[in-house]
C-alpha cells in the first residue's frame, strides 16, 4: 500500500492521462453535474450570469441567420445549447459524460426544445454532416495534450462548411503566471467530491514547461489507491494564433473571454474566433 501511495505521488511525464474514468465515474459525474448546475459557481460551467451575457454576445457576433447549423463541443448539461436554440440556431452537442447528456436531453424535452444531443467523444467524432459554427467553450481545448489539440482541430475543420466559425477559450499565460505550485492534503472522513465515502486526498499542483499546469490528486482510501490528472496547457495571443493557423483556419477575432470583452495583457482568459 505504502508503495502504492509513494509511486502514485511521482509527477506524472507531460500529459500522462489518468487510468480509470473522470467524466463518467458514478459519484465524481453526480459532482460535476451539480457543479454545472450551480448558477454561482464556476467550477464545471461558468456563472449563469456570465453564460447568458456570452450566449447574447455569440448570437449578435455570428448571427444564427448567417450561421444556423451550431455544433457545440463538450456541451455538458446543455446550458449553451439550450440559451443558442432560444435564439434561433439549429443545435447539435455532444459530449462523452452520460450524466450530462441525459440531463440536457430530459431538460429540452420537458422545454419543448429541438436539440440534438450526441454521446460521443469528440476526438472520434465522424458526423455525416457539416455545420455553419462550432463552439468549445470553458477552455476544454487546453486540457487537451498537443496531439490531441491537433487531431481535435483537424477533426472541427472536416466538419465545418467552407466559411464557417469556430468559437474556442483558453486560459492566458496570466493564468499561469499566477498558479502557484506546491502540495495540499484533505481529509474527507464523510466523502466528498471525489468518492461517496471516506477518504483522504494529496494533491500536487505543478508547472512544467510550455505554459502548462498539472493538478494531480490521489485518492487513498480502505479500498484504493487512485490518481486524477488534470492538465492545464495555457497560451499567449501569439502561441495560440501561431497554433491554429497551422491546422488551416484564419483568425477572424480574439477576445478576452466568450462574452467577447476586449482583451487586455492580463486577461486570465483568450477567446479565438476562427473562420475555415
Ligand atoms: C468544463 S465542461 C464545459 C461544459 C460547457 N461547455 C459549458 O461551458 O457549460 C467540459 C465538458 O466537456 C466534456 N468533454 C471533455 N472531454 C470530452 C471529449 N473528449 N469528448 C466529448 N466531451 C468531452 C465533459 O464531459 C464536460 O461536460
């Protein structure tokens, strides 16, 4: 056990993904999910006043009667989709948490909206239709390694018609620059937002090279020995233009958030509107 624990605190080689499920695990994605559905809270979806000032801003800046089909990535609950089809679009989410699509789906039926939500992971993603505009928002595409940005993006230009947008966030290197390594404990004898029951975590937080943080957590309890990986790999306006011009798309805006207020140098946030 001793060595178990020891070997689970070892920093982990760049962007080593954890071994068993995150999203779908059964207590951590009745976590998330409250998370999400919080108004106030900002840890799985934005604040509910900030989604809504971002929906308006998206629907005003690339209009639902110029861009009708929306393609929304790693939709969670459908809180997006559901403000984006109020406004007119056609929307499709996927994302690959059960929880989350089952909610969104019963959430639009009990609404009367027409929104096609997808289980699937969005780095496999093959539809056999193209949209006008694709979102990804809360800055899921740095929690993506370099391979998996790349296949991701590749992935995103094969299912946009010619012209058509791409929305995406992203944490700023101010992010970084205020990520404070070191290692924490908690003492759950009651459970908490990693298991039902009792347990304690370690966690380390790191920052290794090329603007990219890690938040590792083991979980130790009388069944168990388990680590979470959550890699952060954050940009600058220019590392992050100079990485999406090269999967072929143009920059056609960038922003300090997805409520398109003005970037500034110490925005913890840059949003890209790209066009294919
Ligand atoms: C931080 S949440 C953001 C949710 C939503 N975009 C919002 O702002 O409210 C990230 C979401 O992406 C989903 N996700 C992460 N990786 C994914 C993948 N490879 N394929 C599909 N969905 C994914 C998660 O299940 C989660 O619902």
């Amino acid at each position: 056990m001793l060595n178990k624990i020891i070997q689970s605190l070892e920093k982990p080689l760049l962007y080593q993904k954890t071994a068993g499920e995150f999203w779908n695990d059964e207590h951590i994605s009745k976590q998330m999910l409250k998370a999400h559905l919080d108004p106030e809270f900002e840890g799985a979806s934005r604040k509910l006043s900030f989604i809504d000032k971002s929906a308006a801003w998206i629907k005003d800046t690339i209009p639902p009667t110029s861009y009708p089909l929306l393609l929304d990535m790693g939709c969670g609950p459908g809180l997006y989709a559901e403000k984006f089809t109020q406004y007119g679009y056609k929307v499709t989410g996927i994302d690959f948490s059960h929880r989350a699509i089952e909610y969104a789906r019963n959430s639009a039926l009990k609404q009367g909206l027409h929104i096609k939500y997808l289980f699937q992971d969005y780095l496999e993603m093959s539809l056999h239709e193209t949209f006008d505009f694709i979102t990804m928002i809360y800055c899921d595409y740095g929690a993506l390694s370099t391979d998996d940005r790349k296949k991701l993006l590749r992935i995103i230009y094969q299912h946009l018609k010619p012209g058509g947008k791409l929305l995406l966030d992203v944490f700023s290197k101010e992010t970084f620059d205020s990520f404070r390594e070191g290692q924490t404990w908690e003492s759950c004898p009651s459970g908490g937002f990693w298991r039902e029951h009792s347990y304690i975590a370690l966690s380390g937080h790191y920052k290794y090279q090329d603007l990219i943080t890690l938040e590792q957590t083991t979980i130790i309890s009388d069944a168990e020995v388990a680590t979470y990986y959550i890699w952060n790999t954050c940009f600058t306006q220019n590392s992050l233009i100079e990485e999406v011009n090269k999967s072929g798309f143009n920059v056609s805006g960038i922003f300090e958030n997805v409520a398109g207020e003005k970037s500034h140098h110490n925005s913890p946030t840059i949003a890209i509107l790209l066009e294919k």
